[in-house]
C-alpha cells in the first residue's frame, strides 16, 4: 500500500482536529497510528475510509486520488474495510447475515454464494458455532472478530481498524491481536491506531506517531523506539511506557 | 403461611420471579381466576341496578348492526393502510433534504395533531370534499381518517428512525450501503421493532376514531348502535353489544402486535 497525504485540515468549530497533516509512506503492509489522546488518530481514520470530508488537503492511496465526492466516496467505502471502536456489528441480524449483508446488498452475490464465503470467514476465525448468534449474545471479542470477518469478507484493498481492543479484556484483546497479527502473516495491508505500544510494535512495518493533528515523525518501529527518535516521540513513549 | 399452600399458590398463581415465564397450568388458572372475578363483579353489579335484559327488542335489530359494523370494519382498514403509507411518506418528507417539503410535512403534522378530529371532519368534509365534489361519505371517511391518523403515525415513525443510534448509520455508511439500502436493512427492521407498542396503540384509536364519521352522516357501527338504542329505548343492550363489535376489531392487533414483538426481540 501507497498512502500519500498533503497538508489535511479538518477542524471541528476553532478546533483543529487535522492541522495540515502530510505523510508519505511506500510499500508499506501495515501502518500503526499512535499518539497522545486527542492527536487526530480516529479523524484521520475516518478520512481514509471516505466518512469525513477534509476542509482542504489531498489523500491519494496507491496513486489513485481520494475525490471528496457523493460517488467516488460510496465506491471508496466500498473497497475499504473498516472495524472502528464505536462501529457495532447490526444488532438484529444474526453474526453471519452481519458478514453476508454487504456482500449481498453491495458486492452483488448471490445468497448462497455470500453465505459460503461468510461462514469460511467465521471458520477462519474460529467461529463457526456461532455464525447463528445475534451479536447481543456474542462476548465482546467475539464480536470484534465478527466485525473483522464483515471487514474481510468483501476482498478489501486495506483495511482500516480503530482501536479494535479499547473495549476488551486482556483475555479477549489477545484474542483479537492474535486476529490481526495473521492479518499481517496473510499480507493484508492494514492501518490501526492503537495505544498498545507493545503491538504496535510486534505488528507494525510502519509506525507514523502523530500529535495536535500533524505528523510528528514515521519510520519502521526499530526507529521510533530507538534513541534516533524525535525528542516529542520520545517524551511520550517514555510517559506511556513508564506504566 | 404454610410450606404446602405456598406452594400450591406459586405452582397456579405465579410466574417464575427470575424469567417471568409460567408454566400452562398457571396461566390457565390465572386466567380463569380474573375471568371469574371480572364477570361475579359484573353480575352483583347488575342484580343491584336493577336492570332488566331485553335482548329481543335489539335482536330485531341485528342486521342493522351487522352493516353498521360492516362499514366500520371497511373503512378502518382502508384507513390504516392509507395513513400508514401517508405517515411513512410524512416521516420520510420530515427527513427529507428538500426544505419545503420538510416544511409542508410539519405543518401538517402540527395542525392535525393540534386540532379536535371533529373539526377536521367538519372542515375536510363540508369544504374541502364539497370544493372537489366528492361525495361518496365513506371513501370521504377514509381520506378523513387517513389525514388524521397519518399525522400521528408520523410521528411514530419518526420516532422510530431516530432511535435507531448514530454508530448503526455510520456503520451502514461504511459498508457502502446507499441511503435506500440502509433504510430497508438497517433503519426498517431496527425501528418496526421500537415502534410496534405505539403502533398498535395508534392503530386501535384509529378504529375508535371512525366513530366520530357519524356526523357526516356514515352509518357506521356507532351510529347504528345509536339508532337501534333511539328505536327499541335499549340502550345497554345496544351499547354493550357496541363494547363487544370493537374489541372483535381491536384486541386482534393487540394480540397480532405482541407476536410481532416477540418475534422481533433481540437484546441490543
Ligand atoms: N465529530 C466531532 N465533533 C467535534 N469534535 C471532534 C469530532 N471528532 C473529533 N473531534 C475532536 O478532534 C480531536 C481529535 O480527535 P480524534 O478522535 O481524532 O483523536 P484520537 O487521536 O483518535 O484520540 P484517542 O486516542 O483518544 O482516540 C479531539 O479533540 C476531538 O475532541
Ligand atoms: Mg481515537
């Protein structure tokens, strides 16, 4: 994956949420996002999935350009999955019709042909026994899984995951860490933003460490938690790995 | 109390405290038990008054009431299916982008809901069906009723829509669902199920409502009741057997409404 951003600005009221944020990456399989609370880590997100609109800037993802536009912005989501914190799975269908609706309604296929990549999806992740499970009935690792499948299932060009543990126990996060991870073993290229250092770490070929809406500094994760990294970088992994 | 009796009462009487579910037995005898009591009260009640029963006088009457209820079973139905499509099409026009018809939806909604339905009658049949002369009173009923009972399904609806949360729209946004799309998988199915309870309520005052057609002269169930009571001076007779023509209509969607909600319950 390509990612190519220029001077993005997004601001809520006078506050600025993206502060002419620019980040160049080649070749990259998977972008770690961290930084401070508040940073712009989720808003940033939320642009590269085409559910925001930036007020200025450029996002251009393997060379293509983002059009901030009503149709290239439906045909973008469609080729990007996405599994945000706040983002639940469809509370009245069961985990795999959850998997199956935008394959049907989106991508086209037919029932059964979307129920069979459904149900491989719930296999691969070990779920299988609860593919007729409303999510409300689901732990909520479980669920986060689920919503990877749903992610998954469509062939996206990236996915782009939010905090995909904040709301777990250490149990389930490891459980979906492990998810992810093969991910990255099967050679998806994926952006996350997370505040667990010791994953991004494992799992990151990319970190990008991003602050008051810019791009501090980014580089393989040997550089920013090693002694080359930015004294701003550094203030902050030392604060957040002191506990 | 002792252990054998409290038990006996908990095995016919009560439903499991956790789960709230009872078993046959129970429920039948519960039932039996209300049943008994309600219709004891009423007997005592009635040796009391003093009332003497004529159903004669009134059974002469009965095809008179069977048309009567006719009319009334005819045009509630057509008026529920007419003010469901019209309160969807006002929920919609409530939301939709386009400002005048946003506008044109409220006022509507605002002025059928703050006014008596016996002026709208008035108003809507001695104006507005003179003015397009129409004059078939029960099809001029129906579109009465439909105004009416479209505005507060209106309302009901709408409702339903926006308790469906912010994160299921984005949810549905970003799985690239259109707007049309998101409404039929994501928005209907959560809503039906919040406003079913509300739903029937409106539905079985709209049945109610119809009563009031009187005054324009449709011989609908009420005013049959009415005439008969006027000819036989039957009056309980008459009323009760009015009492009796509704909840036929009624309890139904009460009953049919419950289902639904079973059906649909899932914890969210
Ligand atoms: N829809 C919104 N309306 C108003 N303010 C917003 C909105 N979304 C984000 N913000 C603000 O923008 C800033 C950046 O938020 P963002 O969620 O992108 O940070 P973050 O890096 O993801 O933080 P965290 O690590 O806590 O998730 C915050 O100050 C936030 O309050
Ligand atoms: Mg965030």
């Amino acid at each position: 994956m390509k990612l190519s951003l220029t001077k993005l600005c997004r601001a809520f009221g006078s506050h600025r949420a993206l502060d002419g944020l620019s980040l160049e990456c080649e070749a990259t399989g998977s972008l770690v996002l961290i930084g401070p609370s508040g940073g712009g880590k989720s808003t940033l997100l939320r642009v590269l999935a085409g559910l925001e609109r930036p007020d200025s800037g450029t996002v251009e993802i393997n060379g293509k350009p983002l059009v901030f536009e009503e149709l290239p912005l439906l045909q973008h989501r469609r080729r990007t999955g996405v599994v945000f914190q706040g983002f639940n799975l469809f509370p009245h269908l069961s985990a795999l019709e959850n998997i199956t609706l935008p394959l049907t309604a989106v991508h086209g296929h037919p029932p059964e042909k979307a129920a069979a990549i459904g149900l491989d999806f719930l296999r691969r992740f070990q779920l299988e026994s609860h593919a007729a499970q409303k999510p409300a009935a689901l732990s909520g690792g479980q669920r986060q899984r689920v919503a990877i499948a749903r992610a998954l299932a469509i062939d996206p060009q990236f996915l782009l995951l939010d905090e995909p543990t904040s709301a777990l126990d250490p149990v389930m996060t490891a459980e979906v860490l492990e998810a992810i991870e093969a991910l990255r073993a099967q050679g998806r290229d994926f952006i996350l933003a997370t505040h667990e250092m010791g994953f991004a770490r494992r799992v990151a070929d990319q970190i990008a460490f991003i602050a008051e809406g810019r791009l501090v500094e980014i580089g393989p994760p040997e550089q920013l938690f090693g002694e080359s990294a930015a004294p701003q970088t550094r203030e902050f992994l030392a604060r957040v790995l002191r506990y | 109390m002792s252990r054998p009796a409290a038990s006996l009462l908990s095995r016919f009487f009560f439903a499991q405290p956790a789960t709230g579910a009872a078993s046959g037995a129970a429920r039948w005898c519960s039932a039996a038990l209300v049943g008994g009591v309600l219709v004891a009260c009423g007997w005592v009640l009635l040796r009391c008054s003093g009332l003497r029963w004529d159903w004669e006088a009134v059974g002469a009457y009965w095809q008179l009431f069977l048309s009567g209820w006719r009319t009334t079973v005819g045009v509630s139905l057509a008026a529920l299916l007419l003010s469901t499509l019209l309160g969807a099409g006002l929920a919609l026009a409530q939301r939709s982008d386009f400002l005048p018809l946003r506008y044109l939806a409220k006022c509507w909604i605002e002025l059928i809901r703050g006014t008596p339905l016996l002026v709208q009658i008035y108003v809507l049949f001695y104006i507005v069906a003179d003015a397009v002369q129409l004059e078939n009173r029960a099809l001029a009923g129906v579109l009465i009723l439909s105004v009416f009972s479209g505005a507060y399904l209106a309302e009901v609806f709408r409702a339903g829509i926006e308790s469906v949360g912010r994160s299921q729209l984005e949810s549905a946004l970003a799985i690239g669902l259109t707007r049309a799309q998101t409404y039929r998988h994501v928005i209907l199915p959560q809503a039906l199920r919040s406003v079913l309870p509300s739903l029937a309520g409106q539905f079985v005052s709209l049945i109610k409502d119809s009563s009031l057609l009187s005054v324009i002269g449709l011989n609908e169930f009420t005013q049959s009741a009415r005439n008969v009571a006027s000819y036989t001076y039957s009056n309980f007779e008459s009323y009760l057997l009015l009492a009796v023509g509704y909840l036929l209509l009624t309890l139904p969607i009460s009953i049919w409404t419950r289902r639904m909600e079973q059906r649909f319950r899932y914890e969210t």
